[in-house]
C-alpha cells in the first residue's frame, strides 16, 4: 500500500471578483500603493470620485506610480517625467512632448465599488468579467447597523482557508464546538453561486437560541453569512478574501446587524469571530495542500466544495499534481460539480 507523500503543491491563483481596498480608505484625490495577485498595483480616487486600478510601473521608465504619483482631475500623474494615465490606462499628457506613442499605457483592471469595498475582477488568462459582484441590501440598509470592519492577514492559500467553512469536523477539534448538522446545499446562477443551509442551537448570556445559518459564496473571493433565530433581522457577516500571492491572503469582514441587536450580538459577534478564525491560524500556517487527499464519506460538503471550486482556475490541479515525481495522470482529481449527487461517493477516492 502506498501511503500519501509529504509534499507541498501550491495552488493556483483562482480567477474572480476581489476587494483591494476598503472604500472609507480611499477619498477624492487619494493614491495607494497594494500588492495582490503576486503583482505591484496602485489605486486612486479621481476627483470626481471614481476608483481607479491600474498596474503599479510607469510605461516610460518604470517609474511606481504608487509611490509620489498625484492626481489630476481623472488622471495619474508619474511622478518621474509628468506622464499622465487616465483610467482606461492610456496615457494622455506628456507635458513636454506633443506625441504621445501608442504603446504609452498600462494595464487598467476592471472595478467594481460595491457592499464598501472596492473589488478588480481577475482572470489568469486576462479574460473580462463573466458576472457581476452581488450588492446586499441589508449594507446601508433602513434598519441595520452602520458596519463593522476588520481584516487579517493569513500565511495560506484562500482556497484552503475557504474549506473550513465546508469542514464541519474541525469544529469539535479546533473550536471545541459541536459539529454542524447535515448542510443542504444548492446552487445558483449557472453554478457559480453556492449556497450552505444549516441550523444550530446556541446557548448564550441571553438565552437559547435556535439559529439558521446561510453562506452564500460567489467564486472564491466573496462570501456572506446571515445568521437568522434571534432578534428581528439577525447578523450579516460580508468577507471578501484576496490572494496577496499563491501562499498568503488577506480576508476582509463586514458585519451589520438589526438595530435591535446593536448593543447585544452586534457589539460581542465581533471579538468572538476574530477569536475563532484565530483558533485555525496554527492549523493553515503549517499544512500544505493535498490535491488528491485522503477523504471518507463523512467530509460530504468538502468533496462537493472541492468539485465547485475548479470552475474559477484557468488551470485547475490534476491528480498527477499531486506528486511530481509520479506522471500520475489516469483522471482528475475532481469531475464537474453536480448538485446533490453525492449518493455514490465511496468512502475514499474522491477529492
């Protein structure tokens, strides 16, 4: 018998809508120099309060235009020669030349302002945007609570850190919680959108309380949470998670809750999230990735999460993956996700 070798296989990064920036951290005229997707990017607010993403060198000489570049109407200014580039990425000013080459741009990433967050869409194979981010009424909304925001930074790959949420198991080992009750799961919008029903009991200071939650996750990067049993409108829990590169991501959270639960849920949720997520740290900062691990017909959710999610890589990991120095190629390690149809899985041989 063979037993799984200890290998480490870096994951792609997932193409998708991804947040860059917190809205209330950009205003009129304001540039910011980021790094995600393995890549130098700068983003400014023009003066007419547009967000704008564009890659972070200067076409001319390579100046980073993140780095003393100013704003000028709609445009970026490099802050080496004066060049301008507007938000498409042209350049439309050279002050001292009145020809400006063809090739005098660069890449301007698609954008999308929406639940405060400021989102590029990103394609391996630079492809447009094939949906759209969803915008959640209850963000703003009559009724709710203005926001609470928090972000962290986690030494792993966001696929990885995305599967706890399909991994009830883990909650008895590592929260010390019970498991989650057998998840009905569906899905939506030609299958990019994936939707986790589950009910729960909790005991709180203010008593018992029944709970209903639902995940909703659009690709790999968006994903929200509305916890539903208690109050009038419940708790609304928005992430967004961006690859900084292929091991490193950093998870952006937005909660809201009814007014009535302001001084209750909405004021303790926070600290008692942050807490939990700060249980799995010593759990992803040392594993590696296993493309074609070792599963049992109890880690239902994960085997159809893992099927859902290489619709979002160009390039998704094969079972040869899995280990280099074996061509192990006789299938891939997933099949195309099908909703419910999980009643044949055998105990081992799915991923």
């Amino acid at each position: 018998m063979k037993l799984p070798v200890n290998h480490d296989t870096s994951l792609p990064l997932p193409n998708g809508w991804f947040c860059v920036a917190w809205s209330k951290d950009l205003v009129p005229g304001e540039v910011k120099r980021v790094y995600y997707f393995g890549e130098e990017l700068v983003v400014y607010r023009t003066r007419r309060g547009k967000a704008v993403v564009l890659n972070a060198y200067c076409a001319h000489l390579g100046a980073h235009l993140g780095q003393g570049g100013r704003v000028l109407g709609d445009n970026l200014r490099c802050p080496f020669h004066g060049w301008e580039f507007g938000p498409s990425g042209r350049c439309e000013t050279i002050p001292y030349c009145d020809t400006i080459p063809p090739r005098a741009r660069v890449r301007s990433w698609d954008v999308r302002e929406v639940n405060r967050m400021i989102l590029v869409w990103r394609h391996a194979e630079g492809e447009p945007p094939s949906w759209e981010p969803p915008e959640l009424p209850e963000i703003g909304g009559e009724g709710w609570t203005e926001p609470i925001v928090h972000e962290v930074t986690v030494g792993v790959h966001m696929q990885d850190m995305a599967e706890n949420n399909m991994d009830p198991q883990h909650f008895l080992y590592v929260h010390h919680g019970p498991p989650e009750e057998d998840a009905e799961i569906s899905y939506g919008e030609g299958g990019r959108f994936l939707r986790v029903r589950t009910r729960h009991a909790h005991e709180t200071p203010y008593g018992r309380f029944t709970v209903d939650l639902e995940r909703d996750t659009w690709g790999l990067g968006l994903t929200s949470v509305r916890m539903m049993g208690f109050g009038e409108k419940g708790l609304l829990m928005y992430t967004s998670t961006s690859p900084i590169d292929e091991h490193r991501c950093i998870s952006r959270w937005l909660i809201t809750t009814g007014e009535d639960l302001a001084d209750t849920v909405g004021a303790e949720f926070l600290p008692w999230a942050i807490e939990g997520v700060k249980q799995d740290f010593p759990i992803w900062e040392n594993k590696i990735h296993r493309p074609d691990p070792v599963l049992c017909k109890a880690d239902r959710e994960l085997i159809e999460f893992r099927k859902w999610v290489r619709q979002f890589y160009s390039h998704p990991l094969t079972q040869a993956d899995a280990d280099p120095r074996e061509a192990r190629a006789e299938r891939l390690v997933h099949e195309p996700v099908v909703a419910h149809d999980l009643e044949t899985v055998e105990a081992e041989g799915h991923a």
